[in-house]
C-alpha cells in the first residue's frame, strides 16, 4: 500500500477569546490515501473547519494557532517549511475549496481575472494563454456559456455558478489533493447534486485525493471512500463508508445517522441528538460526549476513552467496547 498523500498526526488548534483559549482541535489524527475521498463529518462547532484552514496554514493568527501535531504531506512536515516554500504548495499542490464564495471571490473583479490570475500564477503562462486556459475550465465543470460567465462579477451569478468557479480555481493547477470545506452548504438539492458529481469528475480526471468536509451524511454516503466522524476537536471513529453506515459504533455516529433522513429506510420520526456541542472554553471530563450520551457509564465521565480496533480499518474511541472498564 502506498503511503498516505496527507497524514495529520494530533494536530491542536487554539484560539484566544475574551473569556479564555478555546481548543477547537484537540490531538487529532486522520490520513487521506493517494486516489481517495476522505469525508470529515460532524456537527457544527466540533472543529471541521479548524482542520481544514490548518492543512493549508491558514488559521487567522491572531487569534488562533496550532499548538501541536504534525501535518505530513507526501512525508513532509507542513509546519516545519517555509512560509515562502508553503506559498507554493497552498493552491498549486494543494487546493482549498471554502463553503462561502462569495467570502474568497473578489466582489469587484470578474470571474475573467481572478482565474486567469490563479493560472498565471501557478502555471506561469502569459496574459492570453491564462485567459484560454480560465476558459478551457468552465467547459471542463460544463458551465455553460463560459464566454459570458467570465466576464461576470460574482455577484451576478447563482450560488451553484460562484461554487463552480471557486472548483474551476482550486482544480486550475492540478493539485495532488483538494480540501472542500461544506462546498454544498446553502445549495438546493439539485445543485448539490450536480456540484458533487463535478467533484467525483474532477478526482477521477485529475487523478487527486479529496477531503471532504461536511455535516452531510448524504453527501459522505454520495461520494465518499472513508469516513472520520469528529467531536470536540477528536475524532471518535473512523472506517470506510460501508463500515461507517451500515455498522456505527460511538453512539454520537448512531446519532447522527438516526437524525438523518435516508431514501434506504422508512422512518416515522427522526431522532435527534440531545443537548448541544459543548463550550469548548471549557470542555467537559472524560468523552466530551458523555453530556449527551444514552450509553454514559461512571468511566465516561472522568477518562477519555481509548481507541479501539473493531475491524480492519475501523476505529472507534468509546468506553463501551473496552475490556479495561
């Protein structure tokens, strides 16, 4: 087996507040293999998007750092490089596709010269041949009259229309792995649709890795290979989809999928979690999740849970399956 093309190895992001530092990310650890699609799934607040702006460096400082950890690509340390040296990687190996366009498109430059800039930055091709290729692209994402869109400003084209242009520039310079933060969030379901199917496009085109960061399990059951469901900055269990979907183990995974809707299964009622994520400024003893867990036990309560090894490839932090209880 090849080694992975990104390793995260407990990461810790923290952010100075008024009150206090919040550890939004707490020793996390996942990997995404060459040719795959990783899904990051939990609800908001639990430190999806921390994750995501760390990959490329990219935590706002002030207020937030990473404190800890180690973020290995292609076996090399991003947080020991140069900021000169990471300027290179971020966008031309790996790309960032965020969940707001219209927070990372430029409201008053057109679709035209942001992306022929992103080529001709990266690529290094002139003025005319960056111009061909930003068209080239909107006809690869089967944008339709990319003439015409490429000479828009964002705030003249649709959600879905902004979103396939934020995906043209991330897979302008053929990246070896693409970071989607809830690239479907505030679409209609038909856009969803077709911006993911665009995505499974592009990783089997360009043959790169992705990390898709959602709190949609109809998008991970959509398009994803495996599956890292994360709580309060840790991820509490992992496996392939099938493993994820069709065997969940941490009672936080049954949540969700119980408060989720499937077109596979008939349900009277959704069940939906209890309580809320917690104050990260103070997080609570022991599993963060035992506030709300039907299962919690004393143990629950006062120690973290060790990781466990249910079957191949699949991992879950829960005291319910230790023999140490």
């Amino acid at each position: 087996m090849q080694p992975p093309i990104l390793n995260i190895r407990d990461l810790e992001v923290e952010y100075d507040t008024s009150k206090g530092q919040l550890k939004a990310v707490a020793g996390l650890s996942l990997e995404v293999r060459q040719r795959e699609v990783v899904g990051l799934v939990g609800e908001s607040g639990c430190g999806k998007s921390s994750v995501a702006l760390a990959i490329n460096r990219l935590i706002p400082s002030p207020p937030g750092r990473i404190t800890g950890g180690q973020i290995l690509y292609k076996g090399r340390d991003l947080l020991s490089v140069s900021e000169r040296k990471m300027r290179s990687i971020r966008g031309g190996e790996i790309a960032q596709m965020f969940q707001d366009p219209m927070t990372y498109l430029n409201p008053v430059m057109k679709v035209r010269t942001q992306l022929a800039e992103t080529i001709a930055a990266h690529q290094g091709l002139s003025g005319p041949r960056a111009l061909d290729g930003a068209i080239e692209l909107l006809e690869r994402l089967h944008i339709p009259s990319p003439s015409r869109i490429i000479e828009s400003y964002p705030h003249e084209l649709s959600g879905g229309m902004r979103q396939r242009v934020l995906l043209a520039m991330a897979i302008s310079c053929n990246p070896s792995l693409l970071v989607a933060d809830e690239p479907t969030t505030a679409l209609d379901v038909t856009i969803q649709m077709q911006i993911l199917n665009l995505l499974k496009e592009s990783v089997t085109d360009l043959q790169t890795s992705l990390l898709l960061i959602t709190h949609d399990l109809g998008v991970v059951a959509e398009i994803c290979d495996r599956v890292y469901v994360i709580y309060c900055g840790k991820v509490i269990e992992h496996g392939n989809v099938y493993q994820i979907f069709e065997n969940p183990q941490h009672p936080y995974t049954r949540g969700l999928l119980g408060s989720a809707l499937s077109i596979a299964e008939f349900k009277e009622d959704l069940v939906a979690i209890e309580g809320a994520v917690p104050n990260m400024l103070s997080p609570p003893l022991g599993c963060a999740f035992h506030p709300r867990c039907p299962s919690c036990m004393y143990v629950c309560t006062n120690r973290l849970p060790e990781i466990l090894q249910m079957e191949p490839d699949h991992q879950v932090a829960c005291w319910l399956f230790s023999n140490h209880v």
